[in-house]
C-alpha cells in the first residue's frame, strides 16, 4: 500500500524557501525577487508563507528552470504546459487540476487534511494555495511530492526530508536490480502475513508466486537497504514509499518490459485476472484523448490504493495503449 507521506509541510515549505536562498542573505534574495521588505525573512521564520506561485517564481528568479523540472516530473510536456506558465497561479491550479485527474475532492480533501471547499478553490483557481497547503495537495494527488522537490533543489538541503529522500532512492535501487523486491514489500503489508504467529520461509513466495530463492533474495536487499527490519519475529517495513521508477529512463524501460513479461507468463499459466485487448482504428486527437483517459485511470489508481485498507491482495496494474501502425511524415 502506497500512504500519502506525513511530514510537517510547514517546515518544509520554510527549507524550501532558505534552499532556494543558497549564499544570498534573505535581503539580498528578497530585492531580486523585488520587495522592498525583507519578505524572505517572513517566509524562513514561518510567519507567513509565499503562494505556490510566487514559490515557483522565485525559484525561476534563482535560475531554476521550473517549466523544464515540470516536464521531468512528467516524462515529457503535458499538453497544458505548453500553453501555461507553471510558475503562474493559473499554471498552479492547472498542475494540480491535471495531477488530481478524476479522484474525487473529497477524497484529495481528506488526503491533505484540508477543507474540499479549500481544495476545491485551489483546483478551479480562484484562490491561490499557501506554499505548504499546496505541498500537501500535490502530495495527495501524485504521491510523488519528494520527486518534484528533488527537481527543483537539492533534497539535502531539506534537513526534514532528506533520509526520506535517501530511503526513496534506496527503495527504487532496489527495484531497479530485482523487481520483485516491490513485490515482496506488498506481500508483507497483508494482513495475513501479519497474523503468522512468526515469519514463515516460503510464504510469500507462495503466495505471490515466485520461487523461495527469489523471496530469501529479495528479502536479503531490502534488510541491506533499510527497507524492512525484523519485529517480534516478522519483517516489518521500515517505511511505506510510493517509488517512480521513470527518474532512469532506461531502467523504467526494462522495468515496463519486466512486469509485462510478469503479466505474459500469469496470462500463459491461467491466473486470474483481467487480460483484455481492444484493436482499433481511431483518429489521431481519439488516440491522443484515449492515451489521456489511461494516465487518468493510473492516477485513480494510485488513489485507491493509497486509502486502501486493510491489505489483503498484492495487484499488478499494467495497461497498454500504443499505436501499432507507424504513421508517415507529409
């Protein structure tokens, strides 16, 4: 189960701005943001907070190139930033608008402890979100709040986050040379691996279906990464990341490639499940619409399980939409 991350977005947001900062005395960075009060005073020491745009903006102002971040966070330009800003309130609302794709407010309020009338505003724009309320938010429609940050500052330089950012890295490592280790991090959320009396070898090999050298492998990375630690005779997690494997494009590809072969050989073996296929001919803006509705179906996935308790499956959700035919340039 991926859990939206408990942090204090207030200090956060007060790391955030004295990262940005650097060298710069908190007078300095205020002129060349252009106040003429020493603003950045007021931010680090938390008596009040910057609007997520006007965070943006400074960011931009120091030379971070936040529409370039944006793109990476993503995987390649969303088609609504190639006509925004992002460091501008309307860009904001977009971004989160865009993250929150489907989920209902209710539950992105419930998520980021927030009002939804709060939440609802944000969204449509017509109030614009403190720094750490939009932190919160972009946590609980993404889950992905730490690979944002990273791409803006160096997450050392945020003493709140900064194991946490270290134990993410850890964690997607470990996914990158043996992927069943996520799997095996699901295995031991269930409730029933809870109730054994003590860790049983073979069990989750077992159940999730793979061989006891593979389960005694896994097991042995995620001891060496801090993933999992043994208590009152059971693995236990350390602490429960949502892990983005797109950062390495290269190993994101063979991680595709891996889970699809996974999904193969359940499909040859006769697991159940929902393997479907639908082939079509469409229009390019349907096949553009149709691509958009799949992000959008990931992203209520990830908030279904983000809230999903108790744990009582490990699910593997791998969709494909591609265009088979190679289209010809004019």
């Amino acid at each position: 189960m991926c859990r939206i991350l408990d942090m204090d977005y207030e200090m956060l947001s007060r790391e955030l701005v004295r990262a940005l900062r650097a060298g710069r005395s908190q007078a300095a960075l205020a002129r060349r943001l252009g106040y003429q009060s020493n603003v950045v005073y007021t931010w680090e020491s938390g008596r009040c907070f910057p609007t997520a745009a006007r965070f943006l903006q400074a960011a931009a102002r120091t030379g971070v190139d936040v529409q370039g971040a944006v793109t990476r966070f993503y995987g390649a330009v969303p088609p609504w930033l190639a006509s925004t800003e992002v460091t501008s309130p309307k860009g904001v609302a977009r971004l989160l608008s865009d993250l929150r794709g489907r989920t209902p407010i209710v539950q992105v309020a419930a998520a980021s402890h927030l009002s939804r009338f709060a939440v609802s505003r944000f969204l449509q724009g017509t109030t614009e979100p403190r720094l750490p309320d939009f932190l919160r938010v972009l946590e609980a429609v993404s889950l992905r709040l730490l690979d944002l940050l990273a791409l803006l500052v160096d997450p050392e330089e945020l003493p709140s986050i900064a194991q946490t950012w270290r134990d993410l890295e850890a964690t997607r490592r470990a996914a990158y040379d043996e992927p069943w280790t996520l799997g095996v991090l699901r295995a031991l959320e269930l409730a029933d691996y809870q109730r054994l009396p003590s860790h049983q070898s073979g069990w989750i090999a077992k159940r999730i279906g793979i061989s006891l050298e593979e389960e005694q492998r896994c097991l042995s990375l995620l001891q060496r990464s801090k993933q999992i630690r043994m208590t009152n005779g059971r693995w236990s997690l350390v602490r429960v990341l949502t892990v983005d494997t797109r950062r390495d494009a290269a190993m994101a590809r063979n991680l595709r490639r891996w889970w699809s072969e996974v999904a193969l050989e359940r499909l040859n073996r006769g697991d159940e499940g929902l393997f479907a296929y639908n082939l079509a001919g469409v229009s390019s803006r349907d096949y553009d619409r149709l691509r958009e509705l799949h992000r959008t179906y990931f992203r209520q996935a990830r908030a279904i399980v983000s809230q999903s308790e108790p744990v009582e499956r490990v699910v593997l959700l791998n969709t494909h939409v591609l265009g088979l035919d190679q289209p010809q340039s004019p």
